[in-house]
C-alpha cells in the first residue's frame, strides 16, 4: 500500500525567505507519480506540481521546485521567494503509476505554512 | 474552461436527512474521483469511476453512502440516512492528463446536526 507522510505540521518563514516542506513516501510500485497540492483558507485544492518517479530532473513551476531523491523517498517542496498569500496548507500526493492519469492520489496529513511579514 | 463544478456548496441538514452532492466534471476527462475531508482523518479516498464505471469502492464508510456516475458529465454521492460523523467537506476531482493530476472542485461543506 502506499504512504505520504509529512512530518510538519506546522512550519513559519519570513516573507521572501525560501521553505522547504517535507515529504516522504512509501511504496512498492516502480512507477509512481508524486504531486503537490495546495489548499488556502478559502478551501479550494490548488495543483502545484508533479514529478514522476522515472523523471531525471527535479521539477520546477515558477517559484516551486520539486526535491525529488528516489533512494531516500522524498518529494520536498521549495518554495522560493515566500509570499504572504503562500499561507495555506500544503499536502503531498501519489499516485500508483507514474505518467498515466485514471489512478487515485493518496494524500498525506499536509503541513500548514505561515508566512510572516 | 469551465472546471469541476459541485453542488450545494454548503449543506445543512438534520441526523436521518438524505443528502445529496453533485459533481459536474471537466468536459473530456474520464476519470472521477469523490474525497472527504476531516481534521481527524485528513483526505480520504471513498470512489472513484473510470470511463462511468466504478472501479474502487472500499473507501465508502458503510452502506449508507452510495454513489453513481450516469454518464460522462454528472456523478451523485448520495448518504442515506445522514449521521453526525459525516460532517466534513467533500470533495470531486476529476483527471484526464497523462500525467494524472487531479483536477478539484471547490468542496461540499456538509453539517449534519
């Protein structure tokens, strides 16, 4: 079975600092796909980026980046730059193959960042 | 484009109420998916449909809960009778990239009193 598991659950950066939110996974699948999400106090569940397990370089969208190390089983995410309205929470997905839609994504228990001005 | 549409948005309803939501998909992806959302338990899996057809049901609580996709534009979650303990937001995603990003809508709040 596959697991996320994100041990911040809470974390505070400086507005234009950068932070990294951790994530670790587990599964035994040899293709996967990892996924960020984020989710502001409005509610609404924004994609941030994806990275899939066979992918030889980390991904990056703008101010996000993708840590991605295969042999250790992590997926941080890089936020650069901090921004007031990066306040939200922050939840970290999988899925069971990597490159090919139709599957769900387990999610883990997210870490909720505040950026401080 | 117009992007995963829910309905009611927020839901208000008495313990033994039936309650409905409704999903409307992105036009073009084939795969739905229904989530709960709860502090306790965080985002939880309860179904999920491939091409209208149900392909994993084991995350639905109790046979209370049901679900349908009639066809390729419309999916109804259905509790019957509703408990207190469903309480939460719901939400449905929808996918149809290669890469399997799922596409939300913005949430069912649902309170049962």
């Amino acid at each position: 079975a596959q697991k996320i598991t994100q041990t911040q659950p809470g974390m505070f950066v400086q507005e234009k600092e950068a932070v990294t939110l951790d994530c670790t996974y587990d599964t035994s699948d040899p293709s996967y796909g990892l996924f960020w999400y984020k989710q502001p106090s409005s509610g609404e569940m924004i994609f941030l980026i994806y990275q899939g397990s066979y992918d030889q370089q980390n991904a990056t969208e703008g101010r996000y980046s993708l840590n991605f190390q295969k042999a250790r089983k992590s997926a941080n995410l890089v936020i650069s730059a901090s921004q007031l309205g990066d306040s939200a929470m922050y939840f970290c997905a999988m899925s069971a193959a990597s490159h090919s839609g139709n599957t769900p994504l387990v999610f883990g228990k997210g870490t909720r960042l505040s950026v401080i001005a | 484009d117009a992007g995963v549409i829910q309905s009611p948005r927020h839901e208000v309803t008495e313990m033994g109420q039936e309650v409905t939501l409704r999903c409307k998909p992105i036009s073009g992806h084939n795969s739905l998916f229904w989530y709960r959302q709860t502090m306790m338990r965080g985002l939880e899996l309860l179904i999920y449909f491939n091409n209208n057809v149900p392909i994993d049901d084991s995350g639905m609580p109790e046979d209370r809960f049901s679900a349908k996709m009639p066809n390729a534009s419309f999916s109804t979650l259905k509790i019957q009778p509703s408990e207190p303990r469903d309480s939460a937001v719901y939400f449905c995603a929808s996918s149809g990239g290669a890469d399997g990003e799922l596409f939300f809508g913005e949430g069912s709040r649902l309170t049962v009193l």
